[in-house]
C-alpha cells in the first residue's frame, strides 16, 4: 500500500475518481426525487451500496461483490426506487389507541 501526500489529490487519480461518482451518483439521486439536501448522506450511501452490487468492474459479467467475496451473483431483488415514499409500522405494543399505526 502506498501513501499519498497530504492535500495532493492528484497523486490518488483512482480514489478521487470513485469519490467524483459517488457524489455525482448521490447528487442525481436527491435532485430527481427533489429531496432536501440534507440527506446527501444517504443519497451517497445508498450510490455506493448499489453499485458495489451492479457497477462495472475490469471482469466482464461480474460485479464488484462478486469478485470481492468470490460468491454467486447477489440478488438485487429488494431494490426499491431511492426517494419513494414509504411507511414504517409502530407495533400495538409501542403505540397508544388514537395515535397512527404506521
């Protein structure tokens, strides 16, 4: 492993480009759905854990994941569409008898 020097963003071409596609990813991804931007964490978290699973990598037909963990294609059958509304169950046991269940 080699080091770079501090604030030579140059000398690590390969990081800052993936770090330019996360952010560039995350961006897209809050501004289509017109999120705040306060959120730009999960936008950037979720960018990277998608394409950790779907992005094109040197080997043609695997995914980064696979490569990595050497294990069959992982399933991206629970992927939902990032910004969709959604609503979180309150168990009976959490919630008192006027409020909402979810």
């Amino acid at each position: 492993m080699r080091t770079a020097m501090p604030y030579t963003p140059e000398q690590n071409g390969v990081a800052e480009r993936e770090n330019r596609i996360l952010v560039e990813t995350g961006r897209s991804m809050l501004h289509s759905k017109d999120l705040p931007l306060y959120l730009w964490a999960e936008a950037v978290n979720t960018a990277c854990y998608v394409l950790n699973r779907t992005g094109p990598t040197t080997v043609k037909g695997k995914s980064p994941m696979e490569l990595w963990f050497k294990r069959d294609p992982v399933s991206i059958n629970h992927f939902h569409v990032f910004g969709t509304e959604c609503f979180v169950h309150v168990p009976k046991q959490r919630r008192r008898k006027w409020e909402k269940k979810s």
